[in-house]
C-alpha cells in the first residue's frame, strides 16, 4: 500500500512536467515560403504573392540559402536553420508542394520542424 501511495505522489510531479513539456508543440497548415521572396514583398501583398510562388523559385540557390517560413492564417513564421534544410530536402521531391501540414516545437517567433 505504502508503495502505491507512493508512486503516486512521484506520477503527480512526473505526469505535469511531461504535459508541459508538449505545450510548445503546434501543428501549422500553411503555405511553405523562402525568406528571400518573403522579405521582398510587403506585407499586405503577401498573401496574394503566395498563391503565384513557385516551387522552383524557393529551390532557386539564392531562395533556399536564405531558409523558409511558413505562411499560415495571415502570418509568416519563420523555420530555424535546421528545420530550413529538412524543408528544402522535403521540396526536392518530385511530388512535394508548398502547401503543407506541419508539427513543429515553437520557441518565441521560431519554429523548429519535428514532422512535415
């Protein structure tokens, strides 16, 4: 008895700090941008540029050095290096699109990719 109660007293610590821990985990649907193209535009016309990007643009060398953001519900959020270069691998499938579904750890204004 004495043990149950006693794990139980170690799950209540254990249990909430793991919950936690999930609590910067986000999924975004959106559209997948490079910076460079992002940043060129302003921002009221980014939605409508959005819809014309294409894929071979964001490949472009230039474009892909500069990493990728996602825009999604009116808002561009950026990719941190990492998640930049799984993007851009994920992009040199023949049947991979800009439009994606992610679920990434969001830290501040930074996501960093967990799956695409």
């Amino acid at each position: 008895m004495k043990k149950i109660v006693l794990l139980a007293v170690i799950l209540s610590f254990v249990v909430p700090v793991s919950f936690a821990a999930d609590l910067n985990t986000v999924s975004v649907k959106g559209t997948i941008i490079d910076n460079l193209c992002a940043v060129s535009q302003r921002p009221e016309d980014l939605p409508v540029f959005i819809k014309t990007h294409t894929k071979e643009c964001a490949l472009a060398p230039s474009c892909a050095a500069s990493g990728y953001s996602i825009f999604s519900g009116g808002k561009l959020i950026n990719f941190d290096k990492e998640s930049s270069a799984k993007i851009e691998e994920f992009l040199k499938k023949s049947a991979s699109k800009l439009q994606v579904a992610v679920v990434a750890k969001k830290a501040g204004d930074i996501l960093h990719l967990i799956a695409l």
